[in-house]
C-alpha cells in the first residue's frame, strides 16, 4: 500500500506494528543499539494533568525485506502520565514526511487524529443502538456494504433529526440514551 501511495505521489502517516512489520523493527532495535535513533521529550498539560511524550524516530529505514527496499521516515511515541508514570499510550507510524525534534510531535498528532475520528465513528454505530461492527462479515456480494450504508444512513437521518426536529428532541430527552431509544423501538414493532 505504501508504494501504491509512493507511485502515485501521495503522501501518508500509517500504523505500523512490529507483527506486521518485523524488518522495520529489527532494523530499529540495531540502529538504536548504535545509537542512530534519534529521541524526543515533552511535558504536555492535557487540561487535568500533565503527560510526558517521548519520541523516538529515525529517517530512511526499510519497511520490508525485499529489495528494492522501501526506505520511509518512522517515529514511535509513547504517552506516560507524569504524576505516577504510567503508560497511557504507545504507536508507531511510517511516513514520507521528514521527521525531527520539530515535526515529530505534529505527525504523531494528525496519525493519532485519524484513529481517534474512525474509532469515534465506530464507538458510536457499534455500541449505542446501531450494531456495526468494524467488518460485516455477512453476505458473498453486496449484503456487507448494504447493511453498512443502512446503518450509517440511519445515523445521519437521527443526527439531522436530533438538530432539528423539537419532536425527535423532546422524545430523545425522555428517553435518554440512543440506545434506550432503538429499545423503545424495537419493543413497539414486536
């Protein structure tokens, strides 16, 4: 997928895990063992208490085996809590974009936002009423994509509803939650 990107001169922030990428992980545990990985630090205040971020990243590090090896800028961050140390996070990502000790703390940001708008989505359409699941695994054809748009069409329709029909509003807020009243519903169609 990288080099799909690559070719078509689009640039990317992607995942990057050490099962799905053990070449990129042992070229990373060498390199920091002589000293090659560059590292980063800084004390955020989240708005409740502060976290310490710390970066590691190295420019120009193989993604596979294969060669022509693909050489892509990788960064890893680890997200720790400063009052006891403890660990609230920890991702890599790969990129074309250059990293260093300024541009480092920025991709880890739009990598991390990108996760958090899609499991977000996803937190809202799978547990409050709507019942997607990350993959339907239903269906040969279409009947996966279908029950998808169903699901997200019925979102948006509620979400239009909920900004602007005192209706829905006033039924929603004796009801409370989505969920209670997708149970409502479906108490009244059996």
């Amino acid at each position: 997928m990288c080099q799909t990107c690559i070719d078509h001169q689009v640039n990317f922030i992607l995942g990057c895990l050490p099962t799905s990428h053990p070449v990129l992980y042992e070229w990373l545990t060498y390199l920091d063992a002589n000293d090659q990985v560059s590292h980063h630090q800084e004390r955020v205040w989240t708005g409740r208490e502060y976290e310490l971020r710390q970066y590691r990243y190295v420019n120009g590090i193989p993604l596979r085996e294969e060669q022509p090896a693909l050489l892509l800028n990788g960064c890893e961050v680890t997200v720790l809590r400063e009052a006891d140390g403890h660990q609230r996070y920890h991702h890599a990502f790969v990129t074309l974009h250059p990293i260093d000790d300024a541009t480092v703390a920025e991709i880890v940001t739009a990598a991390r936002a990108r996760w958090k708008s899609e499991n977000e989505n996803h937190n809202v359409l799978k547990p409050k009423g709507y019942h997607l699941e990350h993959n339907f695994g239903h269906g040969q054809h279409h009947l996966a994509m279908t029950l998808v748009t169903i699901n997200t069409l019925a979102c948006l329709f509620h979400t239009v509803l909920h900004l602007v029909d005192a209706s829905y509003q006033r039924i929603r807020q004796q009801r409370g939650t989505r969920k209670g009243f997708f149970q409502d519903i479906q108490t009244l169609t059996q």
